[in-house]
C-alpha cells in the first residue's frame, strides 16, 4: 500500500502513529465540523439583520454543502498523491476566509455564492474525507474502522462542545464578532495540528499502478459504490435539514426558549460520539451493509414518533439523543466499506466522491427546507420526505458486496 507526505523537508519526516493521528485529526475535525454544525443560529440574527428571507440564508447554507461535496474529490486527490497536511493548511484559511465573508457581505447573491466557495471549500479540506487516508493508512485492518469510528466521534465530540459556545458568542459578543472569534480559533488550532500530521514521500508498491482516472472509472462501474452513493445522499439530506432548520422549527411550534434547540444540538453531539465509536467498532464484527441500513430505518423510526409525539423540551431532548446515536455513525461505516473494496491508494479521492453525493442531499436539504417554509409556512412536507428517504436508503445499502474487488489487470491500487 502507500504511505504519502509532505515533500521537499530538509529533515526526515516519518510517519506518525496512530495516536498521533486521531488526535491530531481529531482537533481538527472536532474544530471544522464544530463551527459547522453551529451555522442554524445565524439563520434568524443574519435574516433579521438583512431583510433577508429564510430562503436566502438557507440557500447559502446548501451552497456551502455543494460545494463541500464538489470540491470533495479534487481534495482527495492532492492528498493521496502530497500527503493530508498541506491540504489542511489551505483549508484552514479557506474557512477563515469564508467566514469573514459572511460577517461582512450583506448582498445577498454575492453572500451565497462566495460563503459557499469559500466554505464549501474548507470543508472539503478539513473534514471527514481530508483525514480518511491517513487514518486508514495509519490504522491496520483490524483496528481500521475502529479508527474512522474514532475519528467520527471527534467531530461528534465538536458538536456537542461548539453548540453551546457558538450561542453565547452570538448572544455576548453579536453575530459579525463571534464570526471573528471562530476564525481566530480556527487559525490557532487547524495550523499546529496540520504539522503533525506530515508524512514521508509517497511510496508506491511494486507492479503495475492504478492511475486517477482507471480507479474513477472502476468504481463508477461498480454497482455497490453506487448503491453507497445513493445511500449517503439520503445521510445528507437527514442531517443538515435538522441541523440547519431545528432551531426555526421550535421556535415555530411554541418553544420559545433557545437554549432548547442549543442543548437539542449538544445533545446530538454527545450521543453520536458514542454512536460514532460503537459504529466503527462493530462494522470490525459485523457486515457494514446491514449496519448502515440499521441506522438509517431507526432513523425514520426516530423522526416518525417525534412528529406523532406531544412537542415540549423533553420530547425534544429525546429525539435529538436518539438521532445522535445515529448521526454521523454512518461515516466509519461509509469509509470502512469504501476502503474494503477499493483498497487505500485512493481512498480519500473515493470517500469525497462518495461524499459529493451527501452533499447534493445537504444541499437539497437545507434549501427545500427554507423554500418549502418561505411557500407554505411550515416544514411538513419536508419532514415526510426525510421520513421517506430513510427507508430507501435502508433498502440500497442492503445488497451491496463488501468484498475487495476482483480486478481484471493486476494493478496495485
């Protein structure tokens, strides 16, 4: 397999253990993913400050999301040929960059489109598929999808902690200020923790070598890498429609008081860091395919008996403990399915294409939420269709083969 890096360094650089790297990875995932997590509660104050329509925010929120997934690809593919740390460097003052841009900009095409370049972007640079390779490069087999686990309750882990610190900056400091803080946090921790994760110049194996191209188009070919695209299209649109619209849509139905969708968002945080390493864990025991469609009929389950249920804080609280659980604990899963197939070569090209497919569904999620709101004055439609698309991604990640790939021409990949 390979082992890739950061060139041109005057000393040796070896490559770190794997210690080192989930806790490198996972203050950087913990910090990319935290700050993300928090964007529904600048939906109302940047409205507000605006006249802008709930349409607008959302819109550059799912702009965001594409534009995560579409730069997810082509950063997967600097890292698996340079090594994680460069990228995580770029990504880092892409994020802070983007979020100047949305504490300045009040022109509304000029904010959705450079907040979901700039953001878009850095995620695609600091999260899930930026660290994918050398987590998987760094883990041995059997530990492999404990350690994507871990790496998922990291950004879980973010969640629960950034939620309650995003609120209060916004309600001491104003919303264009906690914008500032954040992206001084950002530079502060992403910067010394991308220098730890530099690795020795790329190794290829001995043979024949699969290139970019040869490895897009086998997977593209191959009908479970498409039946887990399809699947995680459907994690996309679930979680960032909550994530983003939770807090509006309790304000809408009564509960008046923020912190109920603050501790709401906490609490998803903190139950996925135990649904997130359970999920790694087991997917070590037991086939990934019928764990992901484990996850995603409780998840319809979970938002079937919330919407039937009498709303009030408590309700609301289980609801967000029990989706939690199932979160992001898709993520080891994804990743761990990808890597058995495929191998490590290109595993971070891999996860962001797989992961592009999210996106579209974050996208679609976050936008249809405000412009279903916007038309209709409620998100009930909305709702029946996350209840829907839960049991068909259930059904599609059903038949798909684990098993590594049986290539026709011997190439190392």
């Amino acid at each position: 397999m390979t082992s890739s890096a950061s060139h041109n360094s005057t000393a040796p650089v070896s490559a770190p253990d794997l210690k080192t790297v989930l806790l490198a990875s996972g203050f950087i995932l913990t910090l990319a993913m935290g700050v993300r997590h928090g964007f529904g509660f600048w939906l109302q104050p940047i409205s507000q400050a605006h006249g802008w329509t709930r349409e607008t925010y959302s819109l550059a929120n799912a702009m965001q999301n594409l534009m995560w997934g579409v730069f997810g690809p082509f950063a997967g593919m600097v890292i698996d040929k340079f090594g994680t740390a460069r990228v995580i460097v770029v990504g880092a003052f892409l994020y802070v960059a983007g979020l100047l841009w949305m504490a300045m900009v009040d022109q509304p095409g000029l904010f959705i489109m450079g907040s979901g370049i700039l953001i878009g972007a850095a995620l695609a640079c600091t999260s899930f598929g930026a660290v994918s390779g050398i987590i998987g490069r760094s883990a041995p087999e059997a530990k492999r999808s404990w350690a994507f686990g871990m790496s998922s309750a990291a950004s879980s882990f973010g969640q629960f902690v950034m939620m309650p610190v995003e609120q209060q900056l916004i309600n001491h400091t104003g919303w264009q200020n906690a914008f500032y803080i954040l992206a001084a946090m950002l530079l502060a921790v992403m910067l010394p923790m991308a220098y730890k994760l530099r690795e020795p110049p790329l190794v290829h194996a001995s043979g024949p070598q699969q290139s970019i191209m040869e490895a897009i188009r086998e997977a593209f070919a191959y009908k479970p890498f498409l039946l887990l695209v399809a699947g995680y299209f459907v994690c996309g649109f679930q979680v960032v429609f909550i994530g983003v619209h939770m807090p509006a849509y309790l304000k809408d139905k009564g509960i008046m008081d923020p912190n109920v969708a603050v501790i709401a968002l906490a609490l998803i945080g903190l139950f996925n860091i135990f649904g997130s390493y359970y999920a790694g864990k087991l997917g070590g025991m037991f086939p990934k395919r019928y764990l992901l469609s484990s996850i995603y009929i409780s998840r319809s389950v979970v938002i079937g008996l919330f919407l039937l249920a009498p709303l009030s804080a408590y309700s609301v609280y289980i609801f967000a403990a029990a989706m939690g659980v199932l979160w992001l604990s898709t993520v080891p899963l994804t990743n761990g399915v990808i890597a058995g197939i495929f191998g490590l070569k290109y595993l971070s090209m891999l996860s962001g294409f797989v992961f592009f497919s999210h996106q579209v569904g974050s996208f679609l999620g976050v936008w249809l939420g405000g412009y279903i709101y916007t038309r209709m004055g409620n998100y009930d439609v909305v709702w029946m269709v996350v209840l829907a698309l839960g049991v068909f991604a259930a059904l599609v990640n059903l038949p798909i083969n684990e098993k590594p790939i049986t290539r026709t021409t011997a190439v190392a990949a």
